[in-house]
C-alpha cells in the first residue's frame, strides 16, 4: 500500500517522518521547489522543522499528479486550502486521511465535508489529537484519534498503515466529534495565549480551560458529536496540550495578542498558520446560528478584530453569575 503526505509543513513534515521510521517509502508534496529539493537532497526541512534529520525513504515532489498513485494520502494542507488541493488533483477511490483542524471561512463547512465535495470517489478519516509536530519526529510517544467514516472496515486498513510503536491510534466512528475537537481547542488556545500575554496566572488559565471544554462540549452536542468524542484525545487531550505550550502556534498568537501586538501585522508575519484565527469568526457565527452560549469564542472573534486584550477579558469577567452548568 503506497502512502503519501500532502503537506510539507511542520505537522506534515512529522507525519512524513513518522511514518518513514520502520523504514516505508513515503511521498510528500510540498509547494516550495526550494523545499523540495532540500528534502531530497539534504533530507532537512529548515524552513518549518529544522529540529528533525529526515528518513532516506522520504522523497518529496512539487507536482500534485505524482500523488495520484497513493492509495492512502494524509492530508496535512492549511484547513483553508484543503478543498482547492484536494480538488485539483485527478479523483478515484482512495483514503484520505484528514490531518488540517479547522473550519472552512465562509461555509462553515467541517473539512470531512469540504473532502467529500472535492473528492466524492474518496473515503474520509480524520486524525487528531494531541501532538507536536517536533515531538512526533522524534519519536516520542504519541497517541491520537483515527475517526474513520468507513467504520470498522476502513479502521482495520488504515490502523496498521499509521500506527507505530511511539504512535498510536485510537478508532472512533465520531468524524464530527474529532474534527470539532480539533478546531474548537485552536481557538481557545489563543484565549489561553491571551492569559499568559497578559499575565493573568495560572489559576485564570485553569479556568479558561475548563469553561472553554463547556463550550466545546455544548457546540459538538448541537452538531451531533458525542460527549465521549470531546472527552478523549481529539477533544479534552488536545485541548491541554495546546493551551499550555508556546509549542502551539494558537497560544504563541494569543500571547502576543495578551502583550498587545496587533493582529494584522501578527497574522501578516507568520510563515506557519495558527488556524484558530481563521476559525473563530466562523465558530462565531455558527455558534450564534445553532443558539450555542460561546462567550471564550466571541471573546476570542473581538480580539481578532482589533479589540484592546484587557478590554475584552474584563467584559468576560463582569459577565452575570450563574451556576458552572448552567449554559453560558
């Protein structure tokens, strides 16, 4: 079974490598010609993970159509692009593994289903959890979320494909709770960022964390996620991670949004995307459509906009009492 990576980023990079360390041929695309032949030639990739000394067995290509042959491509493209990837390459049946957390702008499309459009002949899995690119490639214990539409079936061909001793899959037949996990906890990573910017302290983050899990609880149950979904690794256990860690490019945005950096000049400077800016506005709207009370969220879609860090965090702490089930 041939294996392929749609994405040479950091996370993509990991993945790539990761899945070249018992020694499999895997195929990663990258956009950047000078990064493609630096992965072939030097088996670096200084530009986003220059902490990891690359498999031989990787061979990295700028042309989309060499993919084509992959019966398996984890696709590890920004969440933004996904569909337009995807969607220029030739169709036939294959698996593709959905790596990118987010929500598509001006959609509101999950990504399983902005797959589904671009590629019908495909078969949808969504893997997440709570993973660091650098650590992935270097082989430190990992375990994620393998949420595969196809059931059972598609689990028993993919698990063996991913799974590795320091990397270890869970099934799940949630696609919904997995993708939902992974894109809510970018945004209230930035909100996390925010605290440490601001120098709020640890018991503020604390809190942060587990009033922003209420919400993320509450917005999966009204897109029909399960509870046990948000609790496992592609919800509570990714949530964690990233909001605890200047590893996550979400809370190194939120922190210098805290310090008081501006957004534009912050989202206009960064090589790498932190997909919780490109999240929120849409978690915003979604919220407020399927009646979900997300107020971390709108705090976070007011900061995005420009609005002073202080400001917002004293509007969320002058908010009515209420009960800590109560739904807001």
């Amino acid at each position: 079974m041939t294996v392929g990576v749609l994405g040479a980023g950091a996370w993509g990079t990991a993945l790539a490598q990761m899945l070249a360390s018992d020694g499999r041929h895997v195929l990663l695309w990258a956009r950047e010609p000078e990064l493609v032949e630096e992965i072939n030639a030097l088996h670096t990739n200084s530009l986003f993970l220059p902490s990891a000394v690359l498999a031989s067995t990787i061979v990295a290509t700028g042309n989309a159509a060499q993919m084509v042959s992959c019966d398996v491509l984890l696709v590890v493209t920004p969440a933004q692009h996904l569909g337009t990837v995807i969607g220029g390459m030739p169709s036939h049946p294959r698996d593709l593994v959905l790596c990118s957390k987010g929500i598509e702008a001006g959609t509101g499309r999950l990504m399983n289903d902005v797959a589904k459009h671009a590629a019908p002949n495909s078969n949808i899995a969504i893997l997440s959890g709570p993973t660091f690119a650098h650590e992935v490639a270097a082989g430190l214990p990992t375990a994620v979320t393998l949420a595969c539409a196809g059931g059972h079936e598609q689990w028993a061909r993919l698990s063996p494909v991913i799974a590795r001793p320091s990397f270890r899959p869970y099934y799940s037949d949630d696609v919904v709770g997995a993708e939902i996990g992974g894109a809510v906890k970018n945004v209230l990573a930035i909100a996390c960022g925010v605290v440490e910017g601001l120098g709020l302290g640890q018991n503020a983050r604390a809190a942060l964390i587990a009033r922003g899990y209420a919400e993320m609880l509450r917005f999966g149950e009204a897109l029909g996620a399960e509870r046990d979904t948000l609790a496992g690794l592609c919800g509570l256990g990714d949530l964690v991670l990233t909001c605890s860690s200047t590893s996550s490019r979400n809370f190194s945005l939120g922190k210098a949004l805290g310090e008081g950096q501006s957004p534009d000049v912050l989202m206009a400077d960064r090589r790498t995307v932190a997909e919780g800016a490109f999240t929120a506005p849409v978690l915003v709207e979604l919220a407020e459509r399927h009646a979900v009370a997300m107020p971390i969220t709108a705090a976070v879609g007011r900061l995005l906009e420009g609005a002073p860090a202080r400001d917002v965090v004293s509007d969320l702490l002058a908010r009515p009492l209420t009960s800590e089930g109560a739904a807001a």
